[in-house]
C-alpha cells in the first residue's frame, strides 16, 4: 500500500535540476508530484513518476545519485480544518512525521507522508478510515 | 658582527668538516646501542673506528619515517630509559606516531642551538620574548620556550590562540620578538588593526620568527609591512628536535643550517645520489650531537637547494633555500602535517561514502582553508537529518586525525576523479603554492 517515491542528490550547481528532470522528460515519463529541500550544499528532490521502475533506471544510467523510499499517500478533503486534523491523529498516536508534501486537485488533497514507523501509521489510517491513495491512483490523477 | 658562539659558527670549512666527522664517529658508537641501529652497523660492518672521512656516510642505509613508525616507540633509542627525560612525538601522521626521545644534555644541546638561532637574528638577554606556538608535543613550544630562556630573554609561553590574549600580552609585558606560524602572524595583524592599535607604533616589536608552515617572500614582505618587524624563516621538525634545525640571518637570503648539529646531503629522491651544486633535492640529514636517539641519513622528503657562495654574515655554515616542496604527498596546512591517506582512511570507514574524495586546500583571507570533498555511497538520500549527521560526524572524526577542522562536503557520484590510477586527490590552490 505503501507508495514508491524516488529520492535524488543534486549538488547545488546552476542548471542541475534542469538537466536531471530532462532525463525524465526524454524517457517520457511524466512528473506527478515533487519537491526540493535544500542545505548550502545540496539539495535532495524528492518525485514521483508515471513510471518509478523506469525513472529510476534512467536516472542511475546517467550517474544520478538516487534511491527508492516508500512513502504514505492519503486523500483527504480540501477544506479548512482536515488538514490540521488527520495530522493530529498521527500525532495524537505518537507517530513523528519525518517529512511531508501536499497538492490538491479539485476538491480533494493529496498528503505524501514519509515516518519511520510505517505499521503504526497504518493502524491510524485504519481506524479512522482514512482514505488512502495507492500509486496506480496516483499517477492517474 | 655578533655570535652567539662565534668560534663554531665561523668556523673553517675545513674544521667544520673534521668536527663532523669525529662527531659522526662518536654517534656511531652511541647508536650500536639500539636495537635497530645496532643490526644495521652489524650487517654493514660500520664501526666507529671504520669512519675515516663524510664520504663514509655513503655506508648508511637511509632512515625513514617508516622506520620510526615501525620501531614504535623506542626501537631506535640509543640509551637505557632512565636517562632519557623527555618524550616528543610528531602531530598527525598515520598509523603510530612517530616518537623522538631527548637526554639531559640533547636538551641542553637543543636549547644551545635555538638559542644560537635566535642570537642571530637580533635576540638578546633585555628582550620580551612571546612564543604563540601550541605547547605540548609540538616542539614548537618548548624547543622555543628553552632556547629563549638559555638565552637569558624574559620569555611568555603564550601558546596558541586568544588572539585578544595575545595582543593584551604584546602591549602590556613589551614583547619585543614573536614566534608566530606565518598565517598567524597576519592573523594577529588584523586582530591589531580591529582593536585600533598600530603595531607599528604602539608596540615594541621588532621581530618575528615565522616558520612551519610554507609561505612566500611576498608574503614575508607583508607581515613585515603590517607589523613594522623583520621577519626571520626557521626550519626545523620533530625527527631533528624541533625548531633550530636551520634559520634565517639578517641577511634573510637562506637559512644556515646548523653543521657541527647535523650532516646534511641533498640528494635526487629517485636516485638519491647526490645532486648537482646547488640544484634542487631532497634534505636528508644525520644528527651528530645528540645522544638519545641519533638518525642517519634520515629522509626529510623536503626539497631544497644549497645557496652557493659565502654568506656576507660570516657563518660558514651552508644555506638552504626556502623549501620548494616535497618528495611526498605531506600537506603542511596550519604548522600542521597531514597526508591525503589519513583523510583517505577516516573516508573509506563510513560506508555510507563512496570511493572518490577531493581535498583542496585554498587560502581564505589569511586562513588556509581545506576543504574535503566525498561522493556519496549507500545512504538513504530522503533522509535529510541523517545526511547532515553524517557530514558532522565525518568532520569530528577528520578533526580527531588531523588536528584541524576541514569543511566536508558531500557531493554526487561521478562527479570527483575516479579513484583508479592516478587520481588528483588534493589540490593546492594556496597563493604561496
């Protein structure tokens, strides 16, 4: 259930990401969410694809330091407090979130979540029905 | 003209070289007591009786630094262990330090020959002496500190750092001469001129005693510019005592280096016969006054020339150039020795990095800065805390080896040279390079 995200180093050079997304792009591989984070040195995106398997391959053929982590997605409703609240149920739990990036469509949100205890949070996303988005629905979206 | 020991220091050629062939004779015999030398002599048939003139040197074997490591810690000393009273060792290195052991009178000896150092160069009984090299087993610190005070010159054992300290110091005791490595003296300058004092008027210095770290006659120029000072090059390393080894006169245009203290050859490292006059090669150097743990022919993998001609001071003792370099990898970045295989060795024990690393050594205002660069091996990439733990850890453990904090920076595979054949692993960019 879990969903497959890869994670990719860039050195903080000029043109970097440019070049490292047109590897994707000539592959035919479309990007379905991303995010940067970045230090003084580097930065770490973050993606997931139409094709994760393929994306990877690619990437790793041109030298790309990266690796695939499993992350939650959720769908929750794209309104004033569900935000706040499904995050409180993982907290109310005692589950640290490590990292986390959201995107909405329409009238729904969509929560990429990353924690270390994936067990525990399946319990919350269990009990409280919460509505999980798996990756086929994903990179259908 | 003044001598500190004006007999010796003039000395004729040709005594000089009588006197170290007694001296070298006399060394030998000391030196069959330890266990290394004294299996060497017997293989080589070397007696004391057997040394007629230099050319007899040519029987040693070379002594390495190797060596030294290998006979940890006192495979290569010369007397029993209750008349040895002090223990150095050298900073930095790989594997087991290495380790020099001094008698009651190799002290004495060595504190006679910075004292004679320091004598030429202008130091007398009246002066304020303040020494801002680290104390400890650097022989920085307490080679300067006794040859002073044999001197007869109040001397202030400052130590390393706390530039306001030794500002606070300077003005307030009148020190007249410094010991400072070269990027520190320009480091106190600034400090100076940040406190609104002008070195050159508001302090009693005169002069400065810089050495231990390269550095290049423009850059002798300027810290004498910015302190009003002269300023004097010394040589000197661990294996041979300390400070002393060899040091500028006042006509600043070579270093002496002490003949009746060391027989000193240059030679091709990669034949290592000798080289023509006054081209450049490598100092190898026997000590011939001191009892503890005498060296022959030991390798100082530093380059040099010998100056040709007389020096208009009066010494007879050669000159060395001011060095050219190295016959190894040794990186001397803050008066600290480092080799790329301790940086090397820390690297390859995180199995988190890859093979390739990047050491590059630059002067950032008047701080050399060094900078390791590593590519990235096994690690889970989406884990930002993790990464910059790991950046931290490499840097202390790096700190622990090398005695300086480098800047590690953690870079994408396939971007540093490839570890296969010869790969760049250090680039100096430092301005005195």
């Amino acid at each position: 259930m879990t969903i497959n995200q890869i994670s990719v180093f860039l050195e903080n050079k000029f043109g970097r990401l440019n070049e490292v997304l047109s590897f994707l792009s000539e592959a035919k591989i479309r990007v379905v969410a991303a995010t940067v984070a970045d230090t003084s040195d580097y930065g770490i995106l973050r993606l997931i694809t139409t094709d994760q398997q393929k994306a990877f391959q690619i990437l790793k053929s041109h030298n790309v330091s990266a690796n695939v982590n499993e992350v939650i997605a959720i769908s929750i409703d794209s309104c004033i407090s569900k935000f706040s609240e499904t995050v409180e149920l993982f907290t109310k739990a005692g589950i640290s979130i490590e990292y986390m990036y959201c995107f909405s469509i329409d009238k729904k949100a969509i929560l990429v979540l990353r924690t270390s205890n994936l067990d525990a949070a399946y319990d919350v996303i269990r009990k409280n029905s919460l509505n999980f988005v798996i990756e086929s629905q994903l990179i259908n979206l | 003209m003044e001598y500190w020991q004006e007999e010796i220091e003039t000395m004729k050629r040709s005594d000089l070289e009588k006197l170290q062939v007694e001296r070298l004779r006399k060394t030998v015999e000391i030196a069959m007591n330890s266990p290394f030398y004294g299996k060497i002599f017997k293989e080589k048939g070397i007696t004391p009786e057997s040394i007629k003139s230099l050319d007899d040197l040519k029987r040693f074997p070379f002594t390495t630094k190797e060596d030294l490591r290998n006979n940890y810690p006192f495979g290569l000393a010369s007397v029993p262990k209750e008349k040895i009273v002090r223990l150095h060792s050298s900073s930095g290195t790989t594997g087991n330090p290495t380790v020099i052991v001094h008698t009651q009178e190799d002290l004495n000896q060595w504190a006679n020959q910075v004292a004679r150092c320091m004598y030429m160069v202008g130091l007398r009984d009246t002066d304020v002496f303040q020494n801002t090299s680290g104390y400890g087993m650097f022989t920085g610190g307490l080679g300067f500190q006794y040859g002073a005070e044999r001197l007869g010159a109040m001397t202030i054992p400052a130590a390393a750092g706390n530039s306001k300290r030794q500002v606070k110091f300077i003005m307030d005791f009148g020190t007249t001469v410094l010991h400072a490595i070269p990027s520190y003296a320009t480091r106190l300058a600034e400090v100076f001129f940040e406190m609104g004092i002008d070195p050159k008027k508001d302090t009693k210095l005169t002069t400065l005693c810089i050495g231990a770290e390269p550095h290049s006659e423009e850059q002798r120029k300027r810290i004498e510019q910015l302190l009003g000072v002269k300023a004097y090059n010394c040589f000197g390393m661990s294996e041979m005592n300390g400070p002393g080894v060899a040091f500028e006169c006042k006509e600043q245009n070579g270093l002496h280096i002490w003949e009746d203290y060391v027989i000193a050859e240059i030679l091709d490292p990669e034949t290592l016969e000798p080289v023509a006059e006054g081209e450049v090669g490598e100092l190898v150097l026997t000590t011939i006054n001191r009892e503890a743990m005498p060296l022959f022919r030991y390798r100082t993998r530093d380059l040099t020339r010998f100056l040709p001609g007389e020096c208009p001071c009066g010494r007879t003792h050669r000159r060395i150039s001011r060095f050219q370099g190295r016959s190894d990898d040794m990186m001397i970045v803050k008066g600290v020795n480092i080799f790329p295989v301790q940086i090397e060795k820390i690297l390859m024990g995180f199995k988190e990095l890859g093979m390739n690393y990047l050491i590059t050594i630059e002067t950032v205002g008047n701080n050399d800065e060094m900078m390791v660069e590593v590519e990235l091996g096994e690690v889970r990439i989406d884990d930002f805390p993790k990464l910059q733990a790991l950046t931290k850890e490499i840097t202390r453990q790096l700190k622990d080896e090398i005695l300086l904090t480098p800047r590690v920076k953690l870079v994408e595979n396939g971007t540093l040279p490839q570890s296969e054949g010869k790969a760049v692993r250090v680039k100096d960019l430092r301005k005195n390079h």
